[in-house]
C-alpha cells in the first residue's frame, strides 16, 4: 500500500465529487484523457501484496490508495 501519496481530489479516483456541481465536468474530462490500457498501480504494489498472500500475511487490501481526510468526510 502506497502510504506517501496520498489522492486529494474524487476526479483522481474517476469518481464525481457530490458536494461540487463542478465536479461531473472536471471528471468527464479526466476520464476522456485517461489511457485504460496502462496499470493504474504500479507494479512494486502489487509485488508486495502478491508476496503477502503467497507467505499467508495477510488479506488483500480493501484499498491501495491512501485518501486525504476531506475526501472520506
């Protein structure tokens, strides 16, 4: 699990913010110029939590990305 990076916005997630109008816009356009044929994680995520099952350390994570604190508000 990345935990430096954090996501800070819905739109980075392809997710519409419910409190911005604006938001449907601003996603419409992340999602048009994104490229669905590229990994979204990058590959080193998936090693570990691969390695993880494989050694029996664990469960697969409910999430791999870390969210800001406004956006589980």
């Amino acid at each position: 699990m990345d935990l430096k990076n954090k996501v800070p916005n819905f739109e980075d997630l392809r997710m519409f913010n419910p409190l911005q109008k604006s938001s449907i816009d601003n996603v419409g356009d992340v999602i048009k110029y994104s490229d669905f044929y590229l990994p979204v994680y990058p590959q080193y995520i998936w090693d570990e939590v691969v390695e993880r099952l494989n050694n029996g350390n664990g469960r697969p994570p409910k999430c791999i990305f870390l969210p800001e604190k406004v956006l589980m508000k």
